[in-house]
C-alpha cells in the first residue's frame, strides 16, 4: 500500500514539473521550431561510470545515482534495522526451544540469639548461613506455542524484508524522476540559450538594415526586447535546472556530492500504439511480483499462526525441572572422634557391717566430638550436597476469560490483515488504471502537440519572412512566434510526461529500471 501511494505521490510531482515548464515556456515568446528540434535530437546516451567533473560536479549515470540514493536514504535504513530486528526476534524465538538454567546464591546473617541450623536448638552466637542452588527448566509441550511463535515470527521477517525492497524501488522512480526532471531542464536551457543567441544574429542583421534604410528603427528596439526578455528566460532555465539537481542531490544524501551532472540517456519517442500490455495484464503481473502485495499476504498467513499461539492457552503447559544445591554455616563445627572414660557411682554396698562404695568405669572408643573450629567451607558444600528433578503440569481451568479474549482479539487482527491486503490491490489496481490512462493521453497530446508545432513551424517561416522584408509589423511577427515557442515547449514537457509514466507501468511489470 505504502508503494501504491508513493507511486500516485510520483504522478502528482510530474504534473506539477510539466505544470512548471508550460509556464515558463508560456512566458519565453522566444524559439524558432527548426533550431529546438535540432537541439533535441543532438542529446547522445552514454555510459560511464561516475567521474568528477568540472570543478566539484560529480556525474552519475542513473544507476549510479539509484545505488548511491538506496545506499544513503535514511528510511531505507531504518527498514534495514527493522529486517535486523525481527530476524533477533526470530532467532530468540528459536533459542526459547532450549532448557532455561539459572544460579541463585543466598548469604544470611543473624545476630543475638540464633536457631542452630545443624542441632536445631537455640544458642547465643551470630550465625551466617550461605546457600547454592542451581535449577533448570525445560517447556516439554505448551499447545504448540513455541512452534507456532517461531513459524509467525519467520512470516514476519519475510514481510519486512519485503517492505525494504520496495522502499528501494521507490527510492529508485523518485530519483529517477529527478533524473528526467534534471534532462528536461537542460533541454529547455539549451534551446533558450540557442534562441538568444539566434536572435542576438536577427539583431545584427536588422540593425544592418535599419541603417541601409530597409527597416524602420522600431523594429530593432522591439529585437532588442525581446532580447532580454529571453535572457531573463535563460536565468529562469537555469534556476529551474539547479533546482532539479538539488532534488537529485538531496535523494541521493551524499555529503561528498555537491553538484551532479547527468550522463544523457537515450528517450525514445512516445507512440500512440499504446503500451505493450493491457490493463489486466499489467495488473495480473503486478499482483504476482509487487513486494507490497507479498507483504500484505504474509502479514495473512502471521495472523493465522497469531489465532493459533491465542488457542493454545486452553492446553496445559508441561515442563520438566531440576535442581542442584548445598549450603554452609559457620556454625556447623568439626567433629573429632575420641576415647570417652565415665565414671558411674552406683551407691554403696554393705560388706561386714561396711558400706563401700560401687563406681563402675566405663570407655567408649571413638565417640564424635563437636570443637570450636568451623568446619571447612567446601567440605560443608559436599557434606550438604543435593539434588533433584520433577515434572510439572500447569492446567488452565479458568482464566477470567483472558485466552477467549486473546483468541477473539487476534481474529480481528487477521480480519484487519485481510482488509489491509485487499486495500493495497485496490490501490494497486487504481494506480495502474490511472497510469495506464494518463500514458495513452500523453501518448495522444504529444502527437497532437507534433502535427501543431510543424504546423506552427511552416506558419512562422512564412511569417519570419514577411517579417525580414517589412511586409508585416513586429506585432505580427512576434505572435506567430509566441504560438510556437508555447506549442514548442507543451512538446518537450509531453515527452518526458510520456516517459516517466511509461516508466511507472514498466516498474508495475518488475521489469528494471533502464531506458
């Protein structure tokens, strides 16, 4: 859609340009039709490659200058990062398909009376305690979600990659529009330069012949106006072409260029016949290749996998976990194993009228005893070492109506993306229908404008001569030639018209943009 409405944007600055020229070519009174033909028929295409010509003037063929403008503009750039994005957003999407790992460590400081965390009694001391945990996690099925995030997000990358294509096809009919727009200027600058010089000449010969008493005196000052009303011409041209260029520099955001001169193509001649294929055609192929219309049908095909992510809410999502951990204290204390001797008295025992005493002396071997030095860090994490795995099962039972709403909001989506894709065919379409009818207008004014200026031509000859010999007035003369110059003028600017929007059906059949 977007390049449909650039495209009619394009239109519009050609009619505005040919606009331009009529008045300026209305305003010039000024060229004998002979000398114009002859000075648009010497233009030669050539091709080289780009050079720095006279002083800072950089000259371009128009492929040159499509590159360097597709290269620099700043909106072809943003659609570039765009690509860059949603191919992350793709990769990303692939990468959440692998188990998510994460590493927790916790240190805990009590102070006063503490709970011992190994004897689970109550002591007086400060007591830091310090925990590892290791945990993962992997989605084993969750509805499809992820197959279908990544299938939406790779439609979603294609979308964008064509967005940026046509952005440079568009890039490249507006410079080449400037590109014409430069020609056409140089074409009318010249013939207002070789008319001011011829009628410098016309002014030499009357002034000959005021002064041979053939010609009265006026018609040398009415020369002589003319004159500089076609210099004043000459300045308009020239300012109309350095406007031309710079439209072309400005598209081309070049700081290096800061002045172009064009490398002439060759413009063939606008024909009535009509353009080699019909509406339907040019629209059927249209349809197939424009990047617009494949990216609005993408943008279909992601809000059907949309509809799918959206359902799958209603399924239960199974994952599988697992954990790893230990932990330290500096409470837990070294246990050393020693030789334990009791003592047990068991009272006294009257022996011949005696009481003596009964002690029992006991010794337990190796019998763990707890010290006042910490036990080692490490040796802790390996003593308290521990690990284990589950399976969860997450159900949706009811979720406030949340999945209903996401499923029905991303129908709407696709039915939006459905509307979007039909508005750009039916601009599309449009902007060919009108294309094609403003090519075979064109076609018929510039034959029309042909048979006029050789018409108009034969009338001025006639009249240049009645003129030459005084047998019509300055008036006379001067008419005959405004109706040329006009008719002249209206040619030039048909021509290039013809062109341009010949060029606009040719980018519609995705053929290259070359003359």
């Amino acid at each position: 859609m977007r390049d449909s409405r650039l495209s009619q944007t394009f239109f519009n600055q050609k009619l505005s340009f040919v606009t331009l020229n009529y008045q300026i070519t209305n305003a010039m009174n000024r060229f004998p039709l002979f000398l114009l033909l002859i000075t648009c028929l010497t233009f030669q295409s050539k091709a080289q490659n780009a050079i720095q010509a006279n002083g800072n003037e950089t000259k371009l063929s128009l492929q040159e200058a499509v590159n360097i403008a597709q290269k620099n503009n700043i909106s072809v750039k943003q659609s570039e990062n765009q690509v860059l994005l949603n191919s992350l957003q793709l990769q990303q999407s692939k990468f959440n398909k692998l188990p998510n790992a994460s590493g927790n460590v916790n240190e805990f400081f009590n102070f006063g009376r503490s709970l011992d965390p190994f004897t689970n009694t109550n002591i007086d001391q400060n007591i830091n305690y310090n925990q590892l945990n290791v945990s993962g996690n992997v989605i084993i099925f969750n509805g499809y979600q992820l197959k279908n995030t990544i299938a939406q997000n790779d439609i979603l990358l294609k979308a964008t990659q064509l967005d940026l294509q046509a952005m440079k096809e568009n890039i490249g009919l507006q410079v080449a529009l400037a590109y014409l727009n430069i020609m056409n200027a140089e074409d009318q600058l010249s013939i207002s330069q070789t008319q001011t010089n011829i009628t410098k000449l016309q002014i030499e010969r009357t002034d000959k012949l005021v002064k041979a008493g053939s010609l009265p005196q006026s018609n040398l000052f009415d020369l002589k106006a003319q004159l500089a009303q076609e210099e004043t011409t000459v300045i308009n041209n020239q300012s109309i072409l350095d406007l031309a260029k710079l439209t072309l520099i400005q598209l081309l955001n070049d700081k290096s260029i800061i002045d172009v001169a064009v490398d002439r193509i060759s413009i063939p001649t606008p024909s009535t016949t009509g353009y080699e294929a019909s509406i339907a055609k040019v629209y059927e192929v249209a349809e197939a290749s424009q990047p617009v219309i494949k990216a609005a049908d993408m943008r279909i095909k992601g809000a059907d996998k949309g509809i799918e992510i959206a359902r799958a809410g209603f399924l239960p999502v199974i994952s599988g976990s697992v954990s790893v951990g230990a932990n330290q204290s500096n409470a837990q204390k070294d246990i050393v194993l020693q030789d334990v001797t009791a003592t047990r008295d068991l009272g006294t025992v009257n022996f011949q009228g005696q009481n003596i005493p009964l002690v029992v002396t006991s010794t337990s071997k190796g019998v763990p005893i707890r010290t006042d030095n910490t036990t080692n860090y490490f040796t802790q994490l390996g003593n308290t070492f521990n690990y284990g795995f589950g399976v969860n099962a997450n159900i949706p039972i009811f979720s406030r109506f949340a999945n209903k709403t996401n499923v029905s909001r991303a129908k709407i989506q696709k039915e939006n993306a459905n509307l979007n894709a039909q508005q750009a065919r039916l601009t599309l379409r449009q902007n060919i229908e009108q294309a094609y009818t403003n090519l075979t207008n064109a076609a018929k004014r510039f034959d029309a404008l042909t048979i006029q200026v050789a018409a108009l031509e034969e009338s001025f000859r006639a009249a240049e001569s009645r003129f030459n010999a005084g047998a019509i007035d300055f008036v006379s003369y001067s008419l005959q030639k405004t109706n040329l110059d006009k008719a002249k003028g209206n040619l030039v600017a048909a021509k290039y018209d013809f062109i341009f929007r010949t060029k606009i059906l040719d980018f519609y059949q995705n053929k290259p943009l070359t003359f």
